[in-house]
C-alpha cells in the first residue's frame, strides 16, 4: 500500500514538474519568436505587495502602453481594484491562466516581486525587472524561477548580493530603493494614526516588526525558521510609561504575539483602515526589527532602529543570515532580551536612542533611497535601455518630489 502511494506521488510530482517546464519552455519560445507588444506587465504577491502597488502608479503616470497587473485570487482585490489611478488605465489577468501566461511571452516590460513560473531568461527584445521584496540580512535559501534582466535593490551591500544569487552583473542591479516606501508621501502622518487609533502624538510610537520562524503562505507551503519568538520569549515586554508599542507580524507568521505586551497590528487591520505598510512605519517614532527587510526601508527616515534577536544564535544555525559577521551591518542596538528591549523603549521616549546614520554599519551598507524612488527607478530602467541600445519605455511625466511629514 505505502509502495503504490509512493508511485502515485511520484507520478503526481512528475506530472507538476513536466507542466511547469512546458509553461517556462513555451514563454522563452514566444519572448524570442512573437513580436512585443506595447505591455508592461505587474505581478506582486501578495495582491498588495507594495513594489508592485507603486510601481503599477507609476506606470499609469509614465508608460503610454496598456499596464496589465495580475492578481493571484479569481478576482482583483480590494486594494487593486480601487488604485486611485483614472479609469480604464489597467487591465487585470489571473497570475498562471492562459491569457496572463500569453501576455508575459508578448509584453515589452514585465515586473514581479516574487518570481513567476514563467520568469525565464528574457531575451534583449524585453525588458523583466526583478522588483524582489526587500533587502537584508536574512539568507534566500531557495528561490523561485526569477531570471530578469535587472534587479532593484535599497543598499549597495545587498545588491551585490542580488547580483550573486540571481546571475547578474553589479551593472544590471538598480540601487534606487524599494518603490513601496513612495506611499509615505501620499499621507500626513497625523491622519495615519488618527486612522489607527494612535491617539495624538502624546505618546511614542515604537513599531515592532519582527520576521516569521514559523509561518504559511496561505495558500500550499509552510515554513520553519527556528522556534516562535512567543515561546522564546518568557514574559511580556515592560513598556514604560510614555511608549506604546505596535507588533506588525510578518504576512507569514503563524505565531501569536498577543501576551507579549504589544498592540498586534495586521495586514487586514492596515486594509481595513486603508494605511499602507510604508505610511504605518512613517508615523513610527522608532523600529524595533531582526533580519527582516523592513528596517532597510526605515532607514530613510533616520530615526532609531534597534534589533530584537534572542534567537541570534538560533536563527543563524537555522535560516541564516547572508553576512558574514550580522553585528557589522546592524545600524543600531542588538537587544538580547527582555531588559535590552525595555531600556531602548525607554531611550526613544526620552529622545536619547541614536538614529541609524549616527552607526558605522550605516555606511558600510550603503543605503539609497531617493523618493520618488518609482520614478528614480523608471527612469534608471531608460538610461540602462539607452546604455544597451535598446528602446526607452518611460517617457511619461514624472511625480512631484515631496516628504512624509
């Protein structure tokens, strides 16, 4: 009985392996034979991944072609179906049906955060761009099918990175930022919390936003990265008089954070009150982070970081850190534990926590981020296509250049 299971799966396997392959070998086939076509084509994953969210904005500004986004449920989300961009700019396709895998082999410019099935090396005639979902410090131990012809990262340290572990050169990676932080700008700080419940700005607002040890996809896969911070942990924070303390965990996480002295913030809490990811870590006072990408964006707003890792060890032996020595590129206090956490939330409330610039890791990662950094990106992606004798595609008017206040 175990012997047939054993076939079945197998053959279930084989079957899974032999379609995907057909679907890569089939669009590497239609990029070289069919002609392109006046397409840029988005696909983020989640549906609100903000790279993707901004990118699709820019390109709405930018690109006189048709802006095809793709969605992974049947239908577009909330958050894609009411972009505030004029009607009729974009067209929605499921990600993998028929239509969206035709579309890919034909459009001039594609873009993704999490690779696609049909992300195979492209030829000079297209333009695929690897927004990925972040930098930092966390080791990629498997990869999806990502071939591109660039990259985009934050920092110089890890685009070098990217350029390994995705076969460019240094030259193909665009290190202009991540274009989700652009949504800082699109709100006041105050109305961010005011639509939290943040209150006024009496208190101190840390945000906490620790990546997943254990965490799902929500759809076929789960993920282990060590033990849940929850039972590492054995008591709940001391927040001190003056602070309030947000946890915002990861998509992914499966953990439950709620003994642990924090307000727990979801991605559905942030949907509901129509705040973007960027817009919450603009009406942060301070960070608290670990090996997760997020903190790289906070560095834009140069206020203090520090790094919850009572796992440091753990978590190296387990997912790992792609550095060689972590404490060299961590612009900001490595917290151990519980009395760490406590001193720090009580440095930000008393204004003596150093920001980020003030840290030689700082430089050492080399960190650019100029908003608009949509914008900076599309027209990188120009001069690269003018460098490579190919032809410009975002000629369009550019945003406004503004700040977060």
């Amino acid at each position: 009985m175990l012997s047939d299971l054993r076939r079945r799966l197998l053959g279930r396997l084989r079957w899974y392996w032999l379609r995907e392959e057909a679907v890569a070998g089939a669009t590497w086939l239609a990029m070289r034979v069919l002609p392109a076509k006046p397409v840029a084509l988005v696909h983020g994953f989640p549906d609100s991944e903000g790279n993707a969210v901004e990118v699709v904005r820019g390109l709405v500004r930018r690109y006189p072609g048709t802006v095809l986004w793709l969605h992974n449920g049947p239908e577009p989300s909330e958050e894609m179906r009411h972009l505030d961009v004029p009607a009729g700019k974009v067209a929605f396709a499921q990600v993998n049906t028929l239509p969206a895998i035709r579309a890919v082999g034909q459009a001039e410019a594609v873009f993704f955060t999490h690779g696609m099935k049909t992300a195979v090396r492209p030829p000079r005639s297209r333009l695929v761009v690897n927004l990925w979902h972040g930098d930092g410090p966390k080791a990629t131990i498997t990869l999806p099918r990502c071939a591109s012809t660039v990259a985009v990262a934050a920092t110089h340290l890890w685009a070098a990175e990217k350029a390994r572990i995705f076969g460019l050169r240094t030259t193909d990676v665009a290190v202009v930022g991540n274009p989700r932080v652009d949504s800082a700008r699109l709100r006041e700080v105050s109305e961010t919390r005011r639509l939290l419940g943040l209150g006024d700005g009496g208190e101190r607002i840390v945000l906490w936003m620790p990546t997943f040890r254990q965490g799902h996809d929500g759809r076929h896969f789960s993920f282990t990265d060590g033990e849940p911070l929850s039972s590492t942990v054995d008591a709940a924070i001391t927040v001190p008089a003056g602070v309030r303390l947000l946890v915002k965990p990861h998509p992914m996480d499966t953990d439950d954070y709620s003994a642990l002295g924090a307000t727990v913030l979801t991605n559905g809490d942030l949907a509901k009150a129509g705040v973007t990811l960027a817009q919450l870590l603009a009406a942060a006072d301070a960070l608290m982070s670990d090996a997760s990408s997020v903190w790289v964006d906070f560095l834009g707003f140069d206020r203090p970081v520090g790094f919850f890792l009572p796992d440091f060890d753990r978590y190296a032996d387990t997912r790992g850190y792609n550095v060689p020595d972590l404490l060299e590129v961590l612009p900001g206090p490595v917290l151990p534990d519980l009395a760490a956490v406590s001193a720090f939330l009580a440095e930000v409330r008393d204004g003596r926590a150093a920001p980020p610039r003030t840290f030689d890791a700082f430089a050492r990662i080399g960190y650019h981020a100029e908003p608009p950094v949509t914008d900076h990106l599309l027209t990188w992606l120009d001069d690269y296509q003018r460098a490579r004798g190919a032809r410009t595609l975002f000629a369009g008017s550019a945003a406004v250049p503004g700040a977060a206040r």
